[in-house]
C-alpha cells in the first residue's frame, strides 16, 4: 500500500506539488488516495492526507474510517493528525518523519486514543522524493 501512496506522491511531483500522496485502505482495498494539491487548488488544506481522509469517507458513507488505515510518505502534519483523530482511524503508516512539522514533535497525542501509528515504511524512497524535489527547487 505504501508503493500506492508513493505512486501518488509522484503525480504531485510531477503536477509542481510538493511530493507526499497517501491512500486509505479498507479489507485490503482502497478506498481513497489523494495527492498534495495545495498550489493547484490555492487551498493549504488541500493536503494528500485530507483529501484521502474525503475520498475514503464517501467510498464508507460516513465519516468514520474505524478499521481503516492510512499510508503516508510522509509524517501528518499536525492539521492532519487531527483530521485523523476525527475521523477515528485505526491505523496510519508513514514513510519519512517530517523533523520540521511533524504531529510527533508537538504530542503524539493530537491522534485518537485508539489509533495505532507507524513510521518508517520505505522510508529511504519517501525521503528520496523530497529531497529530489526540494534540491530541484534550489
């Protein structure tokens, strides 16, 4: 699922965004994925976790995602995190930490209680993306 969430990544690469894209999953199917869209939608919450956290919300008809998990390439920001923690989901799997704005720099407990968070997940291809993207930028 992590190679999904990084094949969203790529398209915001390749659309000017900053690379990190995220998918939900559900009983072993996505259910929702979205992409960083923030320039393109002049929106700075139009963020890949929250527009997955929409995509799977509609694909359930509600606003739970209990039993769902979330892959990221990169750590939630804290926006994010509490989106997350909103919509109950169970689990969320992150590639690269973000050592800037991460929601585990500021408390781990912006997440529900009953979500489980891992970090780490090809993590070396996540943080690749970035730093390709932002040395492009310099």
């Amino acid at each position: 699922m992590m190679r999904e969430a990084l094949r969203e990544a790529s398209i915001a690469a390749g659309e000017g965004e900053i690379p990190i894209g995220a998918v939900v999953e559900w009983k072993g199917r996505i259910i929702g994925r979205g992409h960083n869209m923030t320039e393109q939608l002049h929106d700075t919450t139009a963020q890949a976790e929250m527009i997955a956290i929409t995509a799977a919300s509609h694909a359930m008809g509600g606003k739970y995602l209990t039993d769902c998990t979330l892959y990221v390439t990169v750590e939630p920001c804290p926006m994010c995190a509490g989106a997350l923690a909103w919509s109950q989901i169970s689990n969320i799997v992150y590639g690269a930490p973000d050592p800037r704005r991460g929601y585990s720099l500021f408390t781990p407990s912006l997440l529900h209680p009953r979500t489980n968070a891992k970090g780490g997940v090809l993590q070396e291809e996540c943080s690749a993306l970035m730093l390709e993207f932002f040395k492009s930028k310099r």
